[in-house]
C-alpha cells in the first residue's frame, strides 16, 4: 500500500488507485476524503485510510472533483454505510445521482480505439468497474463559499467543463491543489508527460475545459494532485501554461 501513497505536505497523503487518484486530507482523528476511485479500488481505499491511521468512520466528508466512474466508486458505499456526507459542485448534483451522464461511452470508445493506449485503458476501466451503475443517492451542494468546515478547510474552485460541475480544490495553508481531471500530469491513452488536458474524448465540453485553466492558474500553490498521473511538484501557475504550451503543440 506504502508504495503507492505519498505523504505531501502535513496530514495529505495523495494515493494511486488502479487507473486514478484519490487524496485523504487528515486532521487529527478526522479526515477529508477527496474521490473513490473504481468501484474496483474498494479495498485499497480502505487499505489506505488505515495506512493513514484512519477508518471509514472517520471520514467527515467525501468532496467529488466530479462524478465520473472512476472517481465516485465508494462514494454512495460511504454515504449509505456511514451515513458520510458526499458533496459536489451544485451543477455536479444531477451527474452524480446519474440523471444525466456526461462520461465517454463506448461509441467515442471505438472512434478512439486506434489510438495508442485507448484499447487497454477501456480493458482496465472494465475490470476496475467502469461499466457499474453507481449513482449517489443524495449528493449534496458544497454547503457554503470559501473554505469548507472539514479537515484541512478545502476551498471548491468550480472548473466546468471536463463536466459541468466539475471542482478542484485549493488547500491554500499547505500550498496544495486538488486538481482532479481539469488539469492532469498523465493518462493511460496520452503520449505526453506532464501537465497536460485530457484527450478530446474524455472532455464534455473542451473548449469551457480549456478556459477554466485560467481559474487553476490564479491559485498559489506549488504541489499537483490530479485525477490521473504523479504528483506534480513546482508552481501550479507554471503547470498550467506547460498545459497550455503541449496543447498548442498538438
């Protein structure tokens, strides 16, 4: 477990799932759980809030950078068993309940297959428990601007586009942001390395994506944590326009 978690700043520990990320904000015996990974990820996500010194009990709150598979997989599994409060962006509430879905299926899937790297991330998704029917029975709006009441007071940064209620989240105290699939540092079906936009496949709408770079690059911090790939370490106003410059590029 120990070797895929990182201890980055006090009381955050950033964890690699199968195929994404999750972060455990802990301050001390409460903790912030920041995503779930893969329906499949159940048993290291509880492996890693033990490895912290942690429980499911403990878990004050789970926030949703958005309600993509992959990211939702234990949500309504601690909603509904310890009664954990599971909150998203108020334009995320309808995604996560699955009234509408904004997720690649599999027709973009096969557009995409002759793209490196798209067939075994889809194989990986499947196993991992991609294709489950996982809606969040009552996900609930963040209950107020600003810093949230919950351990390490994490700040929503609404970043639509990716999905519509899509949300990093900016831990200024620490110099940490929380960047989910808005701003990532790697993917299964991408070439490139480093800060980056997640392929045109998995963005419901680009170009609102693209612009809420902007709202990511006016945040002080100096450590990464996305959705997808390592941590990155430098300026979060220099990530983004490393993103910037690879999307031109391309």
């Amino acid at each position: 477990m120990r070797s895929g978690m990182q201890q980055v700043a006090q009381g955050i520990h950033w964890v690699h799932g199968s195929n994404a990320n999750w972060v455990i904000i802990k301050d001390g015996d409460a903790v912030t759980l920041v995503d779930t990974g893969y329906l499949g990820d159940r048993q290291l996500l509880l492996e890693s809030l033990a490895t912290v010194g942690s429980s499911p009990e403990a878990v004050a709150a789970v926030l949703l950078t958005h309600a993509h598979s992959d990211h939702i997989g234990s949500a309504e599994y601690l909603r509904a068993t310890y009664g954990t409060p599971v909150y998203v962006h108020k334009a995320e509430v309808p995604h996560a309940r699955r009234e509408i879905l904004q997720q690649v299926g599999l027709g973009q899937v096969l557009r995409n297959s002759w793209r490196p790297g798209v067939l075994p991330w889809a194989l990986n998704a499947v196993r991992a428990g991609g294709n489950a029917h996982l809606p969040v029975t009552s996900p609930e709006p963040f209950p107020t601007a600003g810093p949230l009441d919950l351990p390490g007071r994490p700040v929503p940064v609404h970043t639509p586009g990716h999905t519509d209620g899509h949300a990093v989240f900016h831990l200024p105290d620490a110099g940490v942001v929380i960047s989910g699939d808005a701003l990532v540092s790697g993917h299964t079906t991408s070439r490139i390395e480093g800060p980056q936009v997640l392929p045109d496949m998995f963005q419901h709408e680009r170009p609102r994506a693209l612009a809420s770079l902007e709202l990511i690059e006016g945040l002080e911090a100096d450590v990464l944590l996305p959705g997808h790939g390592p941590v990155h370490r430098g300026s979060v106003r220099d990530a983004v326009r490393l993103a910037r410059q690879k999307e031109r590029a391309l």
